[in-house]
C-alpha cells in the first residue's frame, strides 16, 4: 500500500520536474543551461514541486487502497492545480525573488497537470485490466475463501481472480461451474489458469492441506501466501479472526528495533516543540472561550493505559461540562453528545482539543504516532473480549494513528476489533514513512474536520 503511494508521488515529482523544464522550452526555445539549475533557481523548482504535491495530497490524490479512475483524477488533478496556482500566487508575493513570470507558472502547472492525469491513469490502468494485473487462485471454498475472493474481485488493485479449488468439504454459495474438479489438481489447475499467486484460503487446513501440490507450485515459482497475510497486502488491516499466535511469531514485521524507537522518539520531540511553539499565541484564545462557555478547569486530565499498559495521565483542553461522567462512570463518547460544549464541539472537530497532548508527547508518555490511548475501564473490558487487544501496547500510544485517520469515531466494542486490526497492521509495518504519511493524513483530517465526537 504505502509502496504504491512512493510509486505514485514519485512520478509526479518526475513530472513537475518535466513540466518546468517543458515550459522553459516552449516559452524562451531553449532548455534552461546547468548554472540556471542553481542557487535561486533550485530554491524555485523545490518550491514548485513540494507545493504541487501538497496540493495532490490535499485533495486526495493519493489513496492508499486503490488507484483512482480516469474522471475522478482529473476532477482532482484540475482542483490541485487551481490550489497550487494561488498558494505559489501567495509565496512568491511575499518572496519575489523565488518568482516565475505569469505565464510560466502558468504554463508549467497546465503541463505538469496533463503529466500528472497521465502518469496516474497508466498506473489506473495496470490496476484494472487483466493484461496488467496478477492474477490470483483461491485455494478454499468456504467462508474465509468467499470473503477473500470478495477482495479481489473488488477490483481496488491490480489482481484478478483466476478461481477457486475445492480440496475439503467446504459449503461454497456460487455456483458449481465456479468451482474446478477435485479431479484437476492444483499445480495443473494454476499452469491453465497461468497464476500469478495461490491464496490459501482454508477454514480447516489439518487432514485436509495438499502440501506436496502446494510446495509443487513454490518450487515451480508460484508465490503462496496465507489469507491473513493477502488480507493485510489489500485492506491495510489484519484479519484478527484467522490469525494464530504462529503467524504473529513467523510473519515478516512486528520488529520495532532501538534504532527506530530512537529516531522515532527525536522526531517526536522536534516536531511536538514546534507545533507548541506556532500554537502559543492561539492559546489565551482558547482558554478564554473554554472559560466563557462553562465554568470548570481549562485542562481536562484523565487516566490512560500507554506502553506496556503502564497507566499515564493524558492531557487535553476540557470539551465536555465538568463533571460529566459523574452520574454514569466510564462511558464512550456518543454522536451529538450532549455532555460536550459549543466551543467543546469546535474543538473536538478541529481536534484542537488535543493540542495539550503534545506534553505527554514531550515527557515521553506518548508519540506522535501510535495506537489510540484508551482508558483502563475499558481496557480491561475489551482485553476478555478481544483476542489479542493487549498486543497494541507494545508500542507508544499516539496523539494521531492509522486507525484513528483509517476509521471513525470509535464508541463500541465492534468499533474497538474494527480499529485494532488497523494498530496490530501499524505496529507490524511501523516505519518512519509511514508516521509520515499518517501525520499528512491527520493533517486533511483536520483541515476537512473529518471523524471527531
């Protein structure tokens, strides 16, 4: 997922890149000499290509789940290059001298947009057309088998689905003509159907598992996965209902090293003191319309389970009327709920309400980027209930996280499984490019005050 998105960014880098240089050409009918591509011109082509891809990023050019369609691209691709058109507009207002002339912003942001819908429809393409895409033989035909199925014929990536084959007596709800014979065996069933990848994708695999057929295919060069492990490569997620503490153990991932935790652990504190630096003069504002609105403390202070379920306290600006739980205990937050304020509202949807939590991120408690800190009352509760829920406190908790910009709101117990397959996925592929990626998510959560409660 996160590998389609560099291959995507990448491209248009290229093209921004392409676009100047073409708009140079056409303009003054020379291709700009070495020493151009210095000093201040150097300082214009970054501004240029850093914008143009902020403005893509903004208005969702780049999904992590799947390629966009041609109209939808270039419905996008055209509002991108509007946007970048007026903030360059404004950078080079105040910054004259990293200015292109008129019609070379112009002409350049025209160009690299058709660059742009063009590199990004070939990749649509591959995505959606058999010639381009690997296809895929299920091997299975029950429930588990019919839902990854599902996936693939769902069309998001670029895989097709060549079948199934029925090796157990697995309830199947297509039709018959769906499923081979137990007569074709498998490695001759994936050479007529030229896979690319077999899913294993069996209920029940004891007594009934073809090895020698399965290990045929590896060695013929077929690549094999499980059905958690396809689950994960398409949705972003982990299948928690089919996952065994064996696969958690010899599955790539999970390894979190002191190098990273160290590197982690600077940019948090780097980019926690900065954000508390450019929010200070916001902050008497704040305080005086959570004073104005209802009377209690400005902060709000809470009890949170963090790393290695040692208990923290979290900060946040007070959203809700003092004393808010006092008649019911612990309880989700609801939609429309009543206990929360008019600025509380505000607040909560723009998520300035969790601008204090960059302290706990400061005294190490927490990180930018991490599992959702929960309270202990429902940890304790959601830990009998939800096989593997301890595992998300193998890590920090965050003030954003890929469940958290993945999947809304959460306020049930299925809303808890829901997120936590996206933590367990977050902890199992934890790079410093994806925390990147998921800050510039939460950054169009915020601007679009998307999911808050």
């Amino acid at each position: 997922m996160v590998k389609r998105v560099l291959i995507l960014i990448t491209g248009d880098a290229v093209a921004a890149c392409l676009a100047l240089i073409l708009a140079h050409y056409v303009l003054y009918g020379f291709l700009p000499a070495g020493e151009e591509l210095r000093e201040i011109h150097l300082v214009r082509v970054i501004i240029f290509i850093f914008t143009s891809l902020f403005s893509s990023f903004l208005v969702e050019i780049y999904y992590l789940n799947r390629f966009l369609g041609g109209k939808e691209s270039a419905v996008r691709i055209g509002t991108s290059v509007i946007f970048s058109f007026f903030v360059l507009s404004v950078i080079y207002h105040f910054r004259p001298l990293h200015m292109y002339g008129g019609w070379m912003l112009v002409l350049a942001l025209v160009l690299f947009g058709s660059l742009q819908l063009a590199w990004h429809y070939l990749c649509y393409l591959s995505s959606r057309f058999s010639a381009f895409a690997r296809r895929v033989l299920v091997l299975g035909t029950g429930p588990l088998a019919r839902q990854i199925g599902g996936l693939i014929t769902a069309g998001n990536q670029n895989y097709v689905l060549s079948g199934y084959v029925d090796c157990t007596s697995e309830t199947f709800d297509q039709t018959s003509a769906e499923i081979p014979a137990l007569a074709v065996q498998l490695y001759e069933r994936v050479k007529n159907s030229r896979a690319h990848k077999i899913v294993i994708s069996l209920s029940e695999r004891r007594g009934i598992f073809p090895l020698q057929e399965v290990l045929t295919c590896k060695f013929s060069g077929i690549e094999v996965v499980d059905a958690p492990s396809f689950y994960e490569q398409m949705t972003g997620k982990l299948l928690l209902e089919n996952i065994t503490p064996s696969w958690f153990i010899f599955s790539q991932g999970f390894r979190v090293t002191i190098l990273l935790r160290i590197m982690k652990r600077v940019v948090d504190i780097v980019c926690a003191a900065l954000i508390l630096l450019a929010f200070l003069p916001f902050l008497p504002f704040i305080v005086l319309l959570i004073k104005l609105d209802s009377p209690g403390p400005v902060l709000f202070r809470q009890q949170r389970v963090g790393a290695r379920e040692k208990p923290f306290t979290i900060y946040k600006f007070r959203t809700m009327k003092a004393d808010a739980e006092k008649g019911t205990g612990a309880v989700w937050a609801s939609k429309d709920d009543p206990r929360v304020t008019k600025t509380g509202e505000f607040l909560r949807k723009s998520r300035i309400d969790e601008i204090p939590q960059l302290f706990n991120v400061l005294g190490g408690s927490m990180s930018l980027v991490g599992p959702r800190p929960e309270r202990p009352e429902f940890v304790e509760k959601l830990k009998e209930i939800i096989p593997y829920y301890s595992s998300r406190h193998f890590v920090k908790p965050g003030v954003t996280g890929w469940a958290q910009v993945s999947y809304p709101y959460g306020a049930s117990v299925d809303d808890a499984i829901e997120k936590l397959r996206y933590d367990l996925y977050y902890i199992k592929n934890l790079t410093l490019i994806f925390d990147l990626m998921i800050i510039l998510e939460t950054i169009k959560v915020v601007l679009f005050r998307r999911g808050g409660r």
